[in-house]
C-alpha cells in the first residue's frame, strides 16, 4: 500500500514538473517574441521617421516580413526533422523560430496597433487558453477522437467556405468577403482552442509514463507556443473588426 500510494506520489510530481518545464519554455518564447517584434517596429519606426519618402524603406521591411514568414516555415520542418531524429537538440531551432515569428509580427506595431488592443488580446488569449489546455488535462475522455472529428469538419469548412471567399473576392463583393474572414476566423480559433484541449490531455497521458526528455518537452512547447500565438492573432483581428466598427 504504501509503495502504491509513493509511486502515485512521484507520477503526480513528474507531471508537475513537467507542466512547469512545458510552460516554461512556452513562456521564454513568447518573451523572445515580444522582445523581437518590440525591437524591429522600433528600428523601423526610428527609420522612417528619419526618413518618411523612401520607399526603400517599406520595401526592406516587406522582404524582411516575406522572408520571415518562408523561414519559419522551414524552421517548422527542421523541428519535426530533429524531433524524429533524436539526434540534436531543439533549443536552437526553437528560439529561431520564435524570433523568426516576432519580426513577423511586428508589422502590427508598426501598423500602429494600439497597446492595450495588444494587452487585451493577449490577456483573452491567456484566458482561453489556459481553460481549454486545463479541461483537456483533466479529462477523462479521449480527446483525440474530437480532435479528428474537428480537424475532419475543420478542413469541410475551409473547402467550402474558401470557395465562397474566393467567388466574394472576384465579385468585388467586400461586405460578403469581410464576414466570410470574420467567421472564419472564429472558426479557426475555435478548432484551435480543441486542439489545445487535445494537447492538454496528450501531455497528462505522456507525463504519467515516467521521465520526459527535454527535446520532447520543448516539442510540446513548440506545440502549444504555436496554437498560443495562433489563437491571439485571430482574437486580436477580430478585436481589431470590432472596435473598428464602433
């Protein structure tokens, strides 16, 4: 009995610590974001309040943005490479891709979005996120099967619904098109938010299976810091549509 009760004990700490290491990662990411897009909105900003009319300026910018964009989608391949590989850490690869992803997101700095738009965002974020990683923590259902299920009717919508998008667009009809985006970010952010309830309950599962290597640990970092961040850029547009119409 008291075996049974030491070992409940020590899987109860294992999985402790390896919530705490998870979002710990996660939370070293995203200040490596903040802290990149911080700098690169103001290096650009300082830039062209120096000068104003020249076009090389926006033009080094949106390369920048561009080339930000197709190297996080490389760092996103090297990070399943090296996960399945086992053979090299994911620190480097890590921090890259969350550094890659603040330059591309400063550009909402400098498109002069207000700070507290950004603090709400991100505190509506924090909100949803934490519930819907905690619900799918402590279920005791297997969420992967809504996770299939979501991701089936996830890609139904997409096929559909972009359809519709793209007639709206070609027709020059703008209020169709701007309400196709409005709702299919909601959509989105809604599969999303399954999607981080699954990874809540993928980590209980994998944590009660003993000692996590730091790779994996910082693999389901990688994993959620990309649903945290998904998921406040499409609060943040819709917060943006919302306040825009008022």
């Amino acid at each position: 009995m008291d075996e049974t009760f030491e070992s409940e004990r020590e899987g109860k700490r294992e999985q402790s610590r390896l919530l705490g290491r998870v979002f710990g990662y996660m939370a070293l990411g995203l200040g490596v974001t903040a802290i990149v897009s911080l700098i690169i909105s103001l290096i650009f900003a300082g830039w062209i309040s120096k000068d104003p009319n020249n076009p090389a300026i926006g033009n080094v910018y949106l390369g920048l943005v561009i080339g930000s964009g197709i190297a996080l989608l490389i760092d996103t391949l090297v990070m399943h490479f090296v996960m399945l590989r086992g053979k090299h850490s994911l620190w480097v690869p890590y921090i890259l891709y969350t550094a890659l992803m603040g330059i591309f997101l400063s550009s909402f700095v400098l498109a002069g979005v207000d700070f507290w738009v950004f603090a709400e965002a991100f505190g509506l974020t924090a909100l949803v996120f934490l519930i819907m990683f905690f619900i799918g923590y402590f279920s005791p259902a297997n969420l992967n099967i809504l996770g299939m299920v979501a991701l089936g009717l996830l890609f139904s919508f997409l096929f559909i619904g972009g359809f519709f998008g793209l007639f709206y667009l070609i027709a020059g009809n703008v209020g169709a098109y701007y309400w196709y985006e409005f709702v299919a970010s909601i959509v989105l952010a809604v599969f999303i938010l399954i999607i981080v309830a699954v990874d809540g309950y993928n980590i209980k599962k994998i944590s009660q299976q003993g000692a996590v290597s730091n790779n994996l640990a910082l693999y389901m970092a990688f994993s959620m810091y990309t649903d945290f961040i998904s998921i406040f850029i499409r609060i943040l547009y819709l917060l943006l549509v919302l306040k825009n119409k008022n």
